[in-house]
C-alpha cells in the first residue's frame, strides 16, 4: 500500500510517500480502507518535533480518517467489514491507504455523511465538542465569539453553538470565509484583517461584551480577548503558537476567566459523551463538516503548508 513516511523531524520534505507492506490487523484491532484523511494544524507541529507529543520514528501521520472497514481482528464487536466509519486516533496513521486502528478508535460514519466529510470529524467536532460543552459549560442565550471560525474547528463550532441556542459571532480574514462563517450559522461576521474590529463587536453587544471566546489563536488575540468579555465570561484556548503578555485585571474586574484544553488529555467518559453527540449531529444534519479542498495524498507535503496559512476556509482532506 502506499502511505506517507516520517523518516525524521523536519520541514516538509520529510513528507515521503512510500510503498509499504498492507498491515494485518490483530486482536482488538481494526483495518480500515482509508477513503480520506484529516490534515490538522497539530499533524504539522509532529512532523516538525515541536509538538508536545513525539512519535516514534518512522511514523505515518494521521488520526483523523474515513472509509470502510477492511478487516477486524480477534475479539472485534463493534464493527464489521464493510461498515462506512470515521476514526479518531489510529495505530498506524491515516495518511496511508489502510491504517490500523483499535476498535475504541473507530465510530460509524452515518450515510448521509461522505468520507471527505467523515475525514474532518474528530479533531474539529471533538475539539468544538469539548470547548463548548466540557470546557466553557456553554447554555442557551449565551453569547460566543469564535476566533477564525472559517477552519475547520471554527466552522464545527459555528454549527455546534447555533444548534445550542447562543448568539455566534464568528471572524474570518477573507471575504470566502466570511461568507462560509455566515452561510454556516453565524449571527455576524468580522473582519479580523480590519483595525479595529474589536469595537465592533462590543458595539453590536451593547457594549456588555460576550460570554464565551473560542480562541483559535491566542499568541494574537488573547490579550484583546480579555477586553471583549461579558460580566463573568470565560475564554477557551484552542490553538497557540507562541507567548503572550495579558493585563491580568482585565479579568479581575469581569471575574472572567482563562481556560485551555488538548483534546489528547480528555477523559474516557468525556470521549464518549463526545462521540454520542457528534454522531447524532451528523445524522440529523445539525452537523456537516465543511471540506474546504481535496489532494491527492502525494500532496501531504503542500496540505501541510496550506493549513497554517491565513484565510481558511474549510478542512483540508487527503485523498489516497
């Protein structure tokens, strides 16, 4: 089969696309005919050997998959062949034609949903998941500003916050993804390229500011957010690439607060909470990952470069 090898950490050369033997799948274990893989901004900090977690070279990159069930191992309930499926984790990478993966890891992907859809499910919608209901204990009538809502954890919270009741403001810095924010469900679009889009989004609150801010970036825009939050709100840092200095006060006197998450440390009982939700979601269409733009799995290498560009708008997904 042919899949993607990380020989060793790097730039994106590292990325090879190499002809290896099919895995057999053991007891436990899964074999899924990959249909499309996830690219998502943490794969390229693995690949680089900045990320927190460093796999064991030579690696396969790739948690987020869809496509069918190839062949099960010893002991395997859950699945069987021929079931469409998305995962979330695998064994052996989903960068790949075929990718191992425990039978935990796998979940059935609803028919109404494709596999390029199914490829951009786990890492956005577990994440969106996770930072409204866990993290920001989000309710009806609340407000949400979503930082870069065009991306692919962006659009997923979008959909997820509207479907729940708040008011979802969202930012994008190119007009296609302002319009993909609103076509999605946000109530209002920012500019975030624009000087002083901030101040808009006090104005249209009435100058209360907003409950909850998914960040999305926090290296830029966290000491702004602190200054955007309601009486009692809480910001939700998702992404970050580097320092950054806040003025503390600005939560002191909005008794606001600063929480953070990976979705690598949740708990088995939240995963499954989030796997319940998110199935039940793309069944009954609240849910519907946006694909942005499909490569050939060869092009992983210019994925990867694509994802941490501005101006997202959608998810990427490879396609072997």
């Amino acid at each position: 089969m042919k899949a993607i090898l990380v020989r060793e950490f790097g730039g994106l050369e590292v990325l090879k696309l190499e002809e290896i033997p099919t895995p057999k799948p053991a007891a436990g274990q899964v074999l899924v005919r990959i249909r499309a893989a996830g690219v998502n901004p943490y794969d390229t900090y693995m690949r680089a050997g900045t990320y927190a977690v460093k796999p064991l070279l030579p690696y396969t990159p790739g948690s987020d998959g869809a496509g069918v069930v190839e062949a099960i191992g010893d002991g395997v309930k859950k699945v069987k062949p021929g079931d469409r499926v998305y995962t979330a984790k695998t064994v052996t990478g989903a960068y790949a034609e075929y990718a191992i993966a425990l039978e935990e890891q796998v979940h059935f992907l609803p028919d109404n949903v494709s596999f390029g859809q199914g490829a951009g499910v786990w890492v956005p919608y577990g994440t969106a998941y996770h930072a409204l209901h866990h993290s920001a204990e989000a309710h009806a009538s609340e407000t949400v500003l979503v930082h870069g809502a065009s991306g692919g954890v962006g659009t997923a919270a979008v959909q997820m916050a509207r479907a729940m009741g708040l008011t979802v403001f969202g930012t994008a810095g190119t007009q296609k993804g302002i319009d993909l924010v609103k076509r999605e469900g946000a109530h209002q679009v920012f500019d975030h390229g624009k000087t002083g889009y901030q101040e808009g989004i006090l104005k249209v609150t009435g100058g209360r500011g907003v409950d909850i801010i998914l960040e999305m970036l926090a290296n830029v825009n966290l000491a702004h957010d602190t200054k955007l939050l309601a009486s009692r709100g809480r910001v939700i840092v998702i992404g970050n690439r580097g320092e950054v200095t806040i003025n503390a006060r600005e939560l002191m006197g909005r008794r606001a607060s600063i929480r953070a998450f990976t979705l690598w440390g949740i708990t088995p009982t939240e995963e499954n909470e989030i796997h319940a939700g998110l199935i039940a979601g793309l069944e009954n269409g609240t849910l519907r990952p946006v694909v942005g733009k499909e490569l050939p799995l060869a092009e992983a290498a210019r994925a990867h470069k694509e994802i941490l560009e501005p101006g997202a708008a959608g998810k990427i997904v490879l396609v072997p």
